[in-house]
C-alpha cells in the first residue's frame, strides 16, 4: 500500500467515524472533558436516548478512539491515545 493510499484510507476512516450527528457530539463532549462520562451523563448532555448514546459508543469504542470502563451497573467512557483519536480530535478542533 502507497503512502497516499494509506493516508486517503485513514482519512475516510475518520470521516465515517464523524458522520454520524450522535457520534460527532459524543466526542466533542469527551475530547472536552476532565473526567470520564457515562453513558446517563452523556444521555443527559447531549438529549438523546441512553439506547442511543450507548449503541453510538460502542460503534467509537470498537473503531479504539473511546475505552470504557465499568462502574457497577454502569459503564464510563473516556478518549484512548491512539492515532485515530488525535485526527479526530483535529477535525473537531478545525470545525469548531
């Protein structure tokens, strides 16, 4: 695989992970944040279901750019350091 395709590749991947209104939201409140969030949190904040918020965050914790951890009946969510994440978190920053 070229250079290129890599980077074309890496930047779609980033993009589907965005393109999802909930998705966009959920990491622009945990990029943010100082602590974790979980999922009533970010149900709360956000105004979306916790069914909802809870099926978009294991769409971004499979793809590695949220870890969660569980808290009792409850499960917490904060930004993994990987390389994706930092795109991400790039993106945001230039569309905000």
């Amino acid at each position: 695989m070229t250079k290129l395709s890599y980077d074309t590749e890496e930047a779609a991947r980033v993009l589907k992970i965005l393109s999802n209104t909930n998705r966009l939201s959920i990491m622009k409140v945990i990029l943010n944040a100082k602590n974790d969030y979980c999922v009533h949190e970010l149900s709360e904040v956000l105004g979306i279901s916790q069914s909802a918020t809870s099926h978009q965050l294991a769409y971004l914790e499979a793809h590695g750019v949220v870890k969660g951890v569980r808290m009792g009946k409850t499960k917490c969510y904060m930004p993994t350091d990987s390389a994706t994440t930092k795109k991400i978190s790039k993106v945001i920053r230039f569309l905000t």
